[in-house]
C-alpha cells in the first residue's frame, strides 16, 4: 500500500489517497477532486478541470498517466 497527496497529483491540497497500485491512487483522486468541487469547494476547480482536459488530448492524458505511474512506482511501501 503506497500515499500520494492530491498535490502530487495535480491538486491543491494534501489529503492522502492509499492504494495498492497506481490506478487505484489515481481513481481515489479523481473522486476527491469529483467530491470537492461538488462541495463548492472552488480550489480544486482548476484541477478537475485540468484532469477533463487531460482525457480529451489522448498524448497528454498517457504522459500524465505515466508520470503518475512511475511517481507512484518510485514511492516506498506504507
């Protein structure tokens, strides 16, 4: 089980997201930036919008996708 912070992911706050691979941290994330933009919370607007804007460059979105994999890959257990 690995962390990554919202922040190492794009977003602008620390909250964790624990996961046993990449995909699952990355879901986690996309459902905290999901959460809090629906909670009105406008600092995470920029970066969910940023992540929809990812997916409709396909290039840009698997650059991402795998600089979260290897940034994921790079970080101890626990």
């Amino acid at each position: 089980m690995k962390t990554m912070t919202c922040a190492q992911l794009g977003g602008p706050c620390d909250h964790p997201h624990r996961g046993e691979d990449a995909n699952a941290v990355i879901n986690a994330q996309d459902a905290h930036l999901k959460e809090r933009e629906a909670a009105g919370d406008a600092t995470h607007t920029d970066a969910r919008d940023a992540m929809k804007a990812r997916w409709r460059h396909p290039k840009k979105s698997m650059d991402w996708y795998r600089d979260a994999q290897r940034a994921f890959e790079a970080l101890p257990e626990g």
